[in-house]
C-alpha cells in the first residue's frame, strides 16, 4: 500500500510537469506598432530662423523596436536546467571488542554516486530528480543491519563476524520533487525530496551514511517580517538501510522562528512522529531553541540552548514522558573556535529520549557507540549526560592542490543519566581539505572506550571501538 502512495507521488509530479507542456501555448504579437504622430512646427516655413519646408516630405521613420522576448516554454526550462553529479568514495575501518560472534574487523570500501537533473523556473515551477548508486569496490567484510538488533545481518548471516558499517548495496529513486515558488513569501515542494531543520538535531538527511535519508512529504515554508514557519506532511521515510528497512508514515513536522536581531533568534517546534511499521519509534517531541551571536572586540561569541519534551503518541503503547535540554558556547577568534557543549537525554531504564529522524552521527560521537535496542535509534536506556569540548581550526596554508583546510578535534565525557555512573570518553578528530574547487579528500577518526566496571542497577553501557575513514569526494 505504501509503495502505491509513494507511486502516486511521484505520477502527481510527472502529471503536473506534463499538463503544465500541454497547457503552454503562449504566443508574441509581432505586428509593427502604429507610427508616430507629426512633431507640430512652422509648417508655413517663413518663422525666423526656420529652415524651408521640403516639397514633398517624406514621414521620419519610426525607430526600430526590439522583439519581445517570449517566456520559456515547459520544454526549455527543462532543458535549461543543471547537472547533479556527485561521487563519494570511502574505506571505512571498525575494530570493535570482540565477542564470541563478532570475531573480525570491519572494512567498507564503497562508492556512491549521485545522478540528476534540476530544471530552470517555469511559472515559478521547478523539478528534480536524482538517482543514487552505492556499490563495493572490494570485499565485503562488514555487517549491514538496524543497530541493536538481535536478527541476522541484513547483507547475510554470515557477515555477523563483522562490526557494522550501515552502508548497504543499493540503487534507488534518492529525490523526485516538484517545487512551486509564487513569491518569496511561500514555497512549497511535493514529493521525495530532502529536508533539514536547523542542525539537524531533531530532522536531517543523515547525510554521512552514503544511502541518504529522504522523505516523501508534502513541504510548505512561509516567511513574513521576522518570522519563518515550516511544516511538512511525511509519508514515507526513505532510511539509510535500503527499502526494506523504510518506514511507512503518518508525521507532522512543524518549526516557527522568530529572529529578533543576530543575538537573539527563537525557535518553537513540534514534531509528531507516527510509524505504523515501527511503532517503537512513535513519539511526540514538542520544545523550544533560543541562539544567537554577538561580537566583543575581535572575537565572536556563539550560544544555543534547547529543551524538550517526548512522549508516547497514537499507535505507541507504552507511556512515557522524558525530556531533552542541551546547550553550547562557542568562541572564535580569526581561524580558530572552540566549543563546550551539554546535552541532557532523560532516561528510565527501558527507553531513552530519541531523535528518530535526525543526523545522529554528528551528537553523541562519531564512533556512534551508543544505540537504544528499541529501533535503532542513537540514546540510552538509562538516558545520556553527553559532555564534550571542540576545537576547530582553518589554517591559511595553501597549495595548487591542497587548500582550504578544515581540523576538528572533539572529545565526550559520558555519564548514565539515570544512575550518575561514568559510562566512558571518546576522541574524535577529522581533518579536511579541497584537492580541486570539486573535489574534496577527508581523514577521520574515532575511539570510544567505555568504563569497564559500572554500579549496580546501571545499564551495560556499549563495547568499545575505534573507527578510521578516508573519503575522497566530488561534486559538480
């Protein structure tokens, strides 16, 4: 049923496309544009100063005008549109304590490859779509599989050897959209298409996996003075797993902003979540953001700070109520930044507050260690205390081939937000830089270890790992 929906999608876009060619039919009025009046002078030819009149006098010729130019039809503004192109190609390594069933490393070289279109405007009409591939270009040692669950690898019993590197084999239908812009006041985007919201904390694309996350939705942005508002209808959520793994939808997403001045910028939101094939991952999160920047001297302050509320909703049975509040500082000063950072993940010791559609990979560290066996969502059960300080440096060393240079380096202090116990410290560290203006070469590394011993009543917090990618990466 929800494979017919998705399909109806998608004909509603191509059906507006190709009524939209049917219906143009504009034509330009080329008839020559009726010849200007006689300028009044001494018709008599005797005013002093007056030159004699010609016998005869021909009529001046009207000055040439300038065709106008017709409106693109729907066939040209598809053929003045542009390119998608993009290449991603990446080793990723995982060396995870070993158990009786995970015996080996995880090595994952892939590449995935974006392929697409974008027409020019048409009526304030615009259309994409976009094709993406991802395929191996060596062996296949790694598990594919929803984290924290107990069934078999999704790419085969065998690879349960294997740490999990959720980049599985596919090739499918990334994007398909039709998006309509009246003014810029309102716009509005029907079909697969990608949404983020602010930091991707509660709705992102989870764009470091290479099977992006999509949604099919309905998006409406409006904007008037200093407000802006959002909201989209989901139907569908194209996971990073592959088809089978997507879930069927019935969520709202709605986030309103205010930005009274660059210090200050206020958010509310509320994003109901229903999936009746995931009904785990169900919820209501509704809260609020307030950020902002402010200059001292020659060095920029940076804040954000949230909190939020999550409870159980329609088809989710059980109950419960867990909040989410987190904040950070960042100061900068010419090439440098560093971040301190707090998040607070409420827990009870069966589930922990959750952000089902968000870009998890960039909160909670790299190594994404930790996962709530209910639905594979990033968290805790017992709830997360996430501590962490960043710093960030963009070095002005320049090369014909190697610019643009982009380190980070962070480190997590985790705690059980239930019990107060230490749970364990991870290093993050990337480093990135352009080879060519399109293309792009990054080193990045993880290493969590978890604390060995932890007090009675505290959930096991998850085994320890290092990870290690390269990534070579193109877009036109």
């Amino acid at each position: 049923m929800n494979r017919l929906k998705t399909a109806l999608v998608a004909s509603a876009a191509g059906a507006a496309l190709a009524w939209g060619g049917l219906a143009q039919a504009q034509t330009t009025d080329l008839s020559p544009a009726p010849a200007s009046e006689a300028v009044p002078g001494a018709a008599d030819g005797f005013e002093e100063g007056a030159a004699p009149a010609p016998t005869a006098a021909e009529p001046a010729a009207p000055e040439p005008m300038a065709a106008p130019v017709a409106a693109p039809t729907i066939s040209e503004a598809i053929a003045a549109g542009r390119l998608l192109l993009e290449v991603r190609a990446r080793y990723e390594f995982v060396d995870q304590k070993k158990t009786a069933v995970l015996t080996k490393n995880a090595e994952a070289p892939t590449v995935r490859t974006r392929l697409g279109w974008e027409t020019a405007e048409w009526n304030g009409l615009r259309g994409l779509i976009e094709f993406e591939d991802v395929r191996l270009w060596g062996p296949e040692r790694y598990a594919v599989n929803v984290p924290g669950a107990t069934t078999p690898p999704l790419n085969g019993a065998d690879k349960a050897k294997f740490p999990l590197v959720n980049d599985p084999k596919v090739t499918e239908l990334n994007r398909l959209q039709l998006s309509w812009t009246p003014s810029a006041m309102l716009s509005a985007t029907l079909g697969r298409q990608r949404i983020l919201i602010d930091d991707q904390r509660f709705i992102g694309n989870v764009g470091w996996r290479q099977d992006e996350q999509t949604f099919d939705a309905l998006r409406l942005d409006t904007a008037w003075q200093r407000f802006k508002f959002t909201y989209a209808y989901v139907n569908h959520v194209n996971r990073i797993l592959g088809e089978e793994k997507d879930w069927n939808s019935d969520s709202h997403l709605a986030n309103l902003t205010w930005s009274y001045a660059e210090q200050l910028r206020l958010q509310g939101f509320v994003y109901a979540l229903d999936f009746d094939n995931s009904r785990q991952n169900t919820s209501i999160t509704y809260g609020a953001k307030a950020s902002g920047k402010a200059w001292i001297g020659l060095y920029q302050l940076a804040y954000n700070a949230t909190y939020a509320r999550q409870s159980d909703w329609r088809h989710n049975t059980e109950k419960y109520d867990l909040d989410y509040w987190g904040g950070d500082l960042t100061g900068t000063f010419d090439i440098y930044s560093a971040k301190v950072s707090y998040e607070h993940l409420e827990g009870n010791g069966f589930r922990g507050f959750t952000t089902p559609l968000a870009t998890t990979h960039a909160f909670q560290g790299w190594a994404d260690a930790f996962v709530q066996p209910l639905g594979g969502n990033k968290g805790f059960v017992d709830g997360l205390k996430d501590f962490n300080v960043t710093f960030n440096a963009k070095p002005r060393f320049k090369r014909t081939y190697f610019f643009n240079t982009d380190i980070i380096v962070r480190y997590h202090w985790f705690e059980d937000q239930r019990t107060g116990a230490s749970l364990g410290r991870e290093l993050d560290a990337q480093v990135q830089a352009a080879i060519t203006p399109k293309l792009t070469v990054a080193l990045k590394y993880a290493d969590f270890e978890r604390d060995n011993v932890v007090p009675v009543g505290t959930a096991t917090p998850p085994p320890a790992r290092t990870k290690f990618w390269f990534t070579l990466e193109y877009k036109l």
